[in-house]
C-alpha cells in the first residue's frame, strides 16, 4: 500500500514549501491540491505522467476514493494544504477515514500564512514589553466556533491575534472586538495573498477595517492582523542586551567595555 503524504504547500511562493515537501512533491504518483488556495505554480514540482486532482470541486468521499485507488496501487500521494496543515487544513477528518482503511499517512509541516503575513510587514508578533503571545483564530460562519473562542472573547484579553477566513466578515470582526474592550485605534492589518507576485498589504486601525477591506475588494484569501506590535515600537530584547548573561555569554562589566 502507498503513503498519503499531507504537506503544508505554504502561505503562497513556491520557494516556501519545505525541502521534505519539494521532495516529496518531485516524485508523488498523485497530487490533490487545494486548487481555491493553493499556488497552482508548485504544480511545476510534479514529475511527469503525475495524476493531478484539484479538491476543491470534490467532496470528501471524492478525495478519499481518490486515495485509495493510488494507495492500492503502491503509489506515493501528495495531498497539497495551503499554508500548514495543522491550521484550518481540515486533515483531521481525512486521516480518520484513511486510518479506517488501512491506509498509511504522513504529515509534513509547512509555513503558515500568519508567517507569510508578518514577513510582508516586518512584523514581529513577540516584541518586547508590548506582546509575547498570539492568538490564531477566525470569525464565526458556517463554521461555528466555540462559545469560550469567541471574537469578544478573546479580545476581552487585549492580545495581538491573527484571524484567519473572515476577511469577509470585517463588520461582525470588528464589532466583536470592540465588544470584547479593544480600543478602536489599534493597529490593524490586511495581508492579501501573503508571500504571492500579487501580494498587497494595507495597513489601518481597527475602527477602519471594514472598510480597508471594503475600499480594496477583499473578500477572502486574506489575513487581518490585529494588535499594538504592528506599531513596532518594543524594548530590547534581553538576548542580545550586554548587561544579560545566559548559558553562552557573560554579562559584560564595565571593565569589558573598550
């Protein structure tokens, strides 16, 4: 029986897919990509004579008859995810019926769209003395999303976040976060496909985001990034400070200085 290969493809630039995932791409038998998110340029991976599926005119049971065909015929399948898998990659439930089968599986990490959006800003979501944590999470729609993982919420804790899929939601996003006690002039971003030749980048405040999103046409294929460390004003980090020892340098004295 092959392996099911799920590789994280990127947040967009084919350059960006992991050395293990090319690898694995290079030689697959097949290749299911998300055809609505993923880069279809990685295509250029594949060898020749590869069977090429785009999944998002299929339905689960279509992308699981798919992978045991390939399985029983010995053959190494690709199953390409935008972004990381293991963030809104719905691997979850294709595994399960993978593992049902029989059939063996693997996952090959991959770099986040959240990665993707801070680089295109120079960001740095850890900044001393403003942040040193980051939510991951998205507006509720046809996906519902726990009563405690509300926008409100999380908001209530005045921490960066990353909101992924609601980019089509900038009114409800915005009204959630002013409900939960986020101050209207923070800092807000939109990342439009992070890392792609298109790549567009529009920064605001919070009270301006349905309308960034509005004035741009962006609906989806976007991240918005909210939070004081988009200002990139924080301290020094203590790593790299000379009066900070740590198990690879000593603290520098005044006697050390030249």
């Amino acid at each position: 029986m092959g392996c099911i290969y799920f590789i994280g493809a990127g947040p967009g630039d084919p350059k960006l897919i992991t050395v293990k995932g090319m690898e694995i791409l290079r030689r697959a038998d097949v290749i299911i990509y998300a055809g609505s998110l993923v880069n279809p340029a990685l295509l250029e991976y594949a060898k020749s004579g590869a069977e090429i599926y785009d999944s998002s005119s299929m339905t689960l049971e279509e992308v699981i008859a798919v992978m045991k065909k390939s399985a029983k015929r010995g053959n190494e399948t690709a199953r390409l995810h935008t972004g990381d898998p293991s963030l809104y990659g719905a691997i979850g439930e294709q595994i399960k019926a993978l593992d049902e089968l029989g059939i063996a599986s693997e996952v090959v990490p991959g770099v986040s769209a959240f990665s993707g959006a801070a680089a295109a800003l120079k960001a740095e979501y850890t900044l001393p003395g403003v942040s040193q944590s980051l939510i991951i999470t998205r507006c509720a729609g046809r996906t519902s999303v726990p009563v405690n993982e509300s926008i409100a919420a999380l908001a209530a804790h005045s921490l960066p976040m990353a909101v992924f899929l609601s980019t089509g939601l900038t009114c409800v996003l915005q009204k959630e976060m002013l409900a939960g006690g986020s101050d209207p002039k923070t800092p807000a971003a939109i990342v439009y496909h992070a890392s792609w030749p298109d790549e567009k980048v529009i920064l605001g405040t919070l009270e301006e985001l349905p309308g960034m999103a509005e004035k741009n046409g962006l609906t989806k294929t976007s991240l918005i990034l909210i939070g004081d460390f988009l200002s990139g004003q924080g301290g020094r980090s203590r790593l790299y400070d000379g009066d900070f020892s740590h198990s690879f340098r000593k603290a520098r004295t005044e006697e050390d200085s030249p």
